[in-house]
C-alpha cells in the first residue's frame, strides 16, 4: 500500500494504447491518496513511455535462464530403441545436444551422424527449438546408429547455446547418463517333446526393437526356413505349428533357429530354399538332410560379416521311447547297475545285449522287465564282460523303439584308464540341507553353476554324440537349467525336466563365447540302503560317442540309515590297486610325514599329493609332511610286515597301514571324489609316477 499523501514516482509501459502515446511530453502532476485514488492537489509524477515495446526484454531480463534434460525410461535402453529426450531452456529459443562415451569425440558428437561437434558452429549440433512454454523435445532412435555404438554408459549434454564439452564455461547446460545395451534374445519353446497332432509353440522376447525374427526349422523331409515373425512393442513374439501341421510330421529330431536381425536387417535371408549372405556362397538347403542344413546355416550366422545373433532349439516328434540313464566308465573286478526310463506299458519286456565296440561281438544279452513307475534296471557283473570298449542297446519288442549308449570297462592291464580331462568345470554347487544330514524321503534341492572351459563337439555338427549327460539318484527329480552366453540367459523361462536323467548336446551347448549352464535339481532321498547314491552325476561324451576319461563329476552323498563308512582305528586297511586318502585330523607327531608309508608295496609307483595350486598330483619325498586337510593317494599291495614305529599288530589279510588319523575312500579311478561319503566338487585325475 502505498504511504498517506506519498509522491510517487510510477513508470506505465504503454504499447497499444493510442491516447497516452500522443499525450503532452511533460509529466502531469496527478495527487493519490492512501487509498491509491487521486485526492486534490497531493503531488504524483506519471511518466509515460511512449518507446516500443520489445518482446525479447522479459526474457533478457530473467536473470540468465536454465537448462534441464532428462531421458525417457529406466535410463537402461538396447541399440535399435528409440530414446525420448526432453526438458526446459529459460536461457535461449534453441536446445544444443551433443553425446560424449566409449570410442566418441573427447568434446562430443552430435545424435545424428556421430560427427564431431564445433563451439560456435550451431549446424555441427543436433538442434532442437524450444517451445514457447519453455519446453523441448527430441525423439532419438538408436537404430540407426547401432552399428557404431558400442555398449556402455553415455552421456547426452543439452546447452542453451552452440558449444562443445571443453568451451561449457558462461553457458547454461545441463546432462543426463544413459546406458546402452546390446540387442538381446531370449525364447521358450512348448517343451522338448511333440505329439503328432498337437499344436507347437516357439515365442520370446527380442530387444533392440526389431521388426521381426526370423524362425528355421529343419527336420526329415520338412523344412520351414526363414519365417517372418514379427515382434510386438514390448518385444514379445510367438509362432505356432498348428496341430494340422504337426499331424504329419515324422517321428525323429527337429532343429530350430530363431534368429535376431540386430542392427540394419537380416544379414543372413532365404528365398526358394536357398539363404545367401555377404562372405559365403549360396547353398540350397532343401537339398540338404536335416542336420546338414541346420549346421550350413549356423555356419553362416557365424560370419565375420554377419552381426545377426541366434538362439538354438530341438524337439522330439515321437509317441513312444526308451531312455537310458547317465552310464559311466566301470572298474573291472566291480558290479554295476544300468538304469533308464520309457513310456512303455509296465510289465512290458524289453531286450538288450552288450557288444564289443570294435568287433561287434556280443558279450552279454538278456531281458528286462517295466516296473509300475516306467523304470527298468539290469544289474551286471564286470567279470562277465571283461575288460574293454563296449556298447550296451536295450529295444521295445516290436522293434519300433531302442537306445544305445557306450562305455568302457577298465583294468590296470589290457585296458588301462587314458589320460583325459573334460572340457567343463563345475563352478558352484549348493546344497539344501547339507549332505551330511540327508534322511530318506526329505526334500533336497541342488543348485550349481557348470561353465564350458571349450566347445562340447562342434558347433556345426547338431547330430554328433558330443554331449554332456546329467544324472541323479533322488526320487521325483525336477530339473531345471538355463544357458547363459556372454552374460545373456537364452531362454526366457528355465527349461524343465522331470527324467531320472537327461542329456544336453553339442547343438544345445554349441555357442561361441563364454557358455555357463545353471542348473537346478530337486527331489526326495532315496531309502536307506540305496547302494552308493550320488546327488549329482555329470558325464561327457566325445565325437566317437564313448566317455571323455576324467570327464565324470559326481557328487555322492549318504542317506540316514545307510550303513556308513566306519571310522578306522590305528591300523588302516588298503586294498590292491589305488587307495584315496583323507587326512581330516593332525597325524599324531613323529608320524606325520611320507615315511610312514615306506612299508608299503607300491610296485614302484609314487604316493601322490593332489596339489590344489597346479590343480594336479605330485610325489611325495619320504621327509614330506602330511598335513591335515590333504588328499592322498598310493598303489597298494598286501604288506606283511609293518615297519617300526608303527604298529606290530597282524595285519588284515588285504594289508594294513596305521596312519591314526588318516581316512581311505572308495576306488576313485575317475579321480577323487569318487568315494563315499566324501564328495568334492571339479575334476581332478590319477597320476603315476612315472608322468610326474
């Protein structure tokens, strides 16, 4: 309010009103009361400003202004996207964008052509007018520029006038960081198995916001290649094999592709059955078998010119099967079990025999009958066989189902273990409860991590016998497992399985880069008595079908009730051949070093520290010391006389050592782990002396 009879000076902007422009050049005296009317003679200065009016003075006189930006989203988005940028510019009419990260101009680049921009040359930015709320934006889509973006974090500058990363100072900006991903692919599929005459689903998500995926499959005598698919907003997509397509399907295997454009199209296409791409040559697949046609095509989305990135599956068409569970090598002189499942009726009598894989010549037959749950089970003697390289096949009656695995049984004479080694590892294993407080009938689960330290056969060859086969002896298994390739898990949802066993092949695991199997497992221990059940067993197979010696990771573990093994005594009884040995517990002193063993019969051979730094056995020299928590392992032999200062006791007639404190395990000829009651996880493999 303006003070009782206060002279005021009041400056009136006036721009349309014509009385007051043409009015007198000197002031009029005009009296304002505290009321603010006009009262009598009071003195108050109007000054009229008959300038004209300029529309670029209130924002020049808004002090400097501001700029803001933000990005539309998580901040997190996949080359091929498009990318809202917006926001408010009080300080000018134009927003100046430009874009700093991985392999890009040190003082930015522009969204558009990736060129580098200049201060002070506003058509070297990527321009956006401002509206006249202040606000701007801009869309920006990534496809275009995916081929020369890497994946990484970014960040987008706005500034109210045209200058570059190193010339900001004076100026109004403001910046936002983004993180740009590869493309990614990820399906699932209606399971591993089809039923002539039911519908067939393979769906997934596809990010980078392609237009479509393309989908082969490839089988006897059916070819559906290259299908366009296209993928919704949210990048799902689905394809379905109607059950009128799938009602004459052959029975056999059916491989499938689904393949990713990622940035600029397709770099592998198809038109009549031929696929051409830049860098091969074209090739007519319809007149190809299925495998073949299936690797001709992998082989081309494996180009150096082709950025197209792929997912591959295979189902089944079948009505009936005979599946064998996981076999592993054996140890001659031992019995063994072969166990499998089929969907044949109970009751039903299936046949098998046992046949030299070189000859042919069959060492064993016999029959077998379906229990009520599906199973079937042959128990078989070593000694009946003999040493050697075997194939065992097992056939439904009418000859309509079979399945052949292979395996070797080995002695330390005609048929000795070779040296091997798989090309997994087992990276990680949990277990739920812990193995050492299994009852029977309890839930158990297992989870665990296997990373591929190579390539599981070929990546071209989806009918090779190269494979990795999983195991378990729990009751009611479910399996699940997903692959993760370079960091991309590739199945939308885990892969379900509710076999004793199942097998992954080299066309599962086949991918270039870094491969990592997740593997879950759950079900219910076995009685008590099960004889030397494993949680987990994993074999692998090699191009000639047979297993990869040391390639067996086995996880055993013993059910409450079971009779377990006993704690021993002073004397410690070895068997012929090799022993394993724990040591859990201090050796008592003056006993504590390799010359306890200098009674020992080894034949010559060296008793073998495994060495956890070199991952491999070494000999131990007689002053050695054996400290707790190492494995150990020697030939034995039958020993009749124990060597002062040990124990005088006779010895057991398989030979005796007192190492009080040390423990003996199972025949571990596979590699430690092996004995009951004392699962370790990796691989490790025997070594004698004379190739350390």
């Amino acid at each position: 309010m303006i003070p009782d009879r206060a002279k005021v000076s009041v400056v009136i902007v006036v721009a349309l009103l014509a009385a007051l422009i043409v009015a007198p050049a000197a002031a009029e005296e005009i009296i304002v009361n505290s009321a603010g009317t006009l009262a009598g003679d009071e003195d108050c200065n109007l000054t009229v400003n008959t300038s004209p009016l300029s529309y670029d003075e209130p924002k020049a006189e808004a002090a400097e202004g501001a700029v803001t930006i933000t990005a539309s989203g998580t901040g997190v988005y996949y080359l091929g996207e498009e990318i809202t940028l917006s926001g408010t510019n009080t300080a000018s009419d134009t927003t100046y964008l430009f874009l700093t990260g991985p392999n890009l101009g040190t003082n930015g680049v522009n969204l558009t052509r990736l060129a580098p921009v200049k201060s002070n040359d506003s058509g070297s930015f990527t321009r956006v007018a401002v509206n006249a709320d202040d606000t701007w934006s801009y869309k920006w889509s990534t496809a275009d520029l995916a081929w020369a973006l890497d994946a990484g974090t970014y960040t987008i500058y706005a500034v109210s006038q045209p200058r570059s990363k190193d010339s900001l100072t004076g100026v109004r900006f403001a910046t936002t960081s983004i993180v740009l991903r590869a493309p990614t692919l990820s399906v699932w599929t209606s399971g591993a198995t089809l039923t002539p005459g039911d519908d067939y689903r393979i769906g997934g998500i596809a990010t980078g916001a392609p237009d479509a995926v393309q989908i082969w499959i490839f089988g006897k005598n059916y070819y559906k290649l290259g299908v366009l698919v296209a993928v919704e907003s949210d990048g799902s997509f689905e394809y379905v094999l109607t059950g009128a397509e799938t009602s004459d399907l052959a029975k056999g295997q059916y491989y499938v592709v689904v393949q990713h454009p990622m940035y600029g199209g397709f770099g592998v296409t198809e038109v009549n059955g031929v696929i051409s791409a830049q860098g091969i040559t074209p090739v007519d697949l319809k007149r190809l078998q299925a495998p073949d046609a299936a690797s001709v095509l992998i082989n081309a989305l494996d180009s150096p010119y082709v950025d197209d990135t792929y997912i591959k599956l295979s189902f089944t068409v079948d009505g009936s099967w005979i599946r064998i569970d996981g076999l592993s090598d054996q140890t001659y002189g031992e019995t063994f079990r072969i166990t499998g499942t089929t969907s044949y009726s109970p009751g039903t009598v299936l046949g098998y025999w046992i046949a030299a894989q070189d000859s042919g010549a069959v060492s064993l037959s016999g029959e077998t009958v379906i229990s009520d749950n599906g199973e079937w089970s042959i128990d078989l003697d070593t000694t009946a066989i003999g040493p050697g390289a075997y194939a065992f096949h097992i056939s439904a009656p009418d000859g309509q189902e079979s399945a052949t695995v292979l395996f070797d049984i080995y002695d330390d004479i005609t048929h000795p273990l070779p040296p091997g080694g798989g090309s997994y590892r087992v990276e990680r294993v949990g277990v739920t409860p812990s193995l050492d407080s299994l009852s029977p009938g309890e839930e158990v689960a297992l989870n665990g991590i296997i990373r591929l330290d190579g390539a599981i056969g070929h990546p071209y060859s989806p009918s090779g016998p190269e494979c990795l086969e999983f195991a378990t002896d729990v009751k009611a298994p479910r399996w699940s497992y997903n692959l993760k390739v370079d960091g991309n898990l590739i199945y939308t949802e885990p892969v379900a399985i509710t076999s004793r066993s199942f097998t992954l092949s080299n066309w599962d695991l086949g991918y270039r880069g870094d491969v990592r199997i997740y593997l879950s497992l759950s079900g219910a221990v076995p009685e008590a008595g099960t004889e030397d059940p494993a949680l987990l067993r994993i074999l692998q197979r090699g191009a000639d079908g047979r297993i990869i010696p040391g390639s067996e990771h086995r996880l055993a573990f013993t059910p409450a009730g079971n009779d377990p093994v006993q704690p021993f005594g002073d004397n410690l009884t070895l068997s012929p051949g090799w022993n394993f040995i724990s040591i859990p517990r201090p050796l008592a002193a003056g006993n504590d070093t390799a010359m306890i063993f200098a009674g020992i019969n080894t034949t010559g051979r060296s008793v073998l520290r495994y060495n956890t730094t070199i991952r491999d056995w070494t000999a131990l020299a007689p002053a050695d010391r054996l400290p707790p928590l190492e494995v150990l392992d020697l030939l034995g032999r039958p020993c009749d006389d124990p060597p002062e200062p040990l124990d005088r006791s006779p010895p057991p007639a398989r030979g005796a050592h007192p190492l009080g404190g040390l423990e003996r395990h199972r025949d571990h000829r596979h590699g430690p782990g092996n004995g009951k009651g004392y699962p370790l996880l990796g691989q490790q493999r025997v070594v004698d002396s004379d190739r350390v």
